[in-house]
C-alpha cells in the first residue's frame, strides 16, 4: 500500500487541532448566545433551539475551517500539507489567497448543518 501505515494517520494532528476547538467554540456560543439575547438556554423555544444550534456549528465552521482544508489535503497525500500544519496553511494561503483558506465553507455547511442543528 502506498505509504504504508504512516498513512493511515495522515492528518491526524490537523484533525484534532480542528475538532477539539471546534467543538469547545461551538458549545461556547451556543451557551452565550442566548445570555446576549437576554434568555437562557431552559427557555428557549425548539425553533430557537434549531436556530441556535445552526448558528454556532456555522461561527465553529467558520473559524475552524482552514485547519480542516490542510487535513484533507495531508490525506489527499499533498506534500506541503503533510509537512505540517503551519505550512499546509502558508501554502493554501500563497496558493488561492486568504478566502482560499475558507473555500469549500458552503458546501461543508450544507453537510454538517442540518444534523449538528438538531444537537442543541
């Protein structure tokens, strides 16, 4: 097999740099929001609760995201972003510009938005 087992964990560490804080970002506004909103979390109603939860998976998404670009490109098997993450990301960056970081956040809104809504 190409690249042996090495390759099985190929971006592996950009995938947790981008989950774990993606995660904690997405449970930091979902649980602020509805304070700036002048509620609580209890008393809000399923839509809002919809609502939310779509909100803060897309400020997650949003933020996240580049770290994300990197480790698909690592397990894609481009060089640059299998040389670590701080390079993948120079390299996209020199490549399609800043929003180049961000491209492809629409389309990876439309596959995680719908469940992760539903988590609140």
């Amino acid at each position: 097999a190409k690249g042996g087992w090495a390759a099985l964990f190929a971006g592996l560490l950009p995938s947790v740099l981008a989950h774990v804080p993606q995660g904690l970002t997405r449970m930091c506004v979902q649980t602020q929001l509805p304070k700036l909103l002048g509620s609580d979390l209890s008393e809000i109603s399923h839509t809002e609760a919809f609502v939310l939860g779509c909100l803060s998976l897309a400020v997650a998404e949003a933020v996240w995201l580049p770290l994300d670009a990197v480790r698909r490109r690592s397990q894609k098997g481009d060089p640059q972003a299998q040389d670590g993450v701080g390079t993948g990301i120079r390299a996209m960056q020199r490549k399609r510009g800043i929003a180049g970081l961000w491209s492809g956040v629409s389309a990876n809104a439309l596959r995680v938005l719908p469940y992760n809504a539903t988590l609140v």
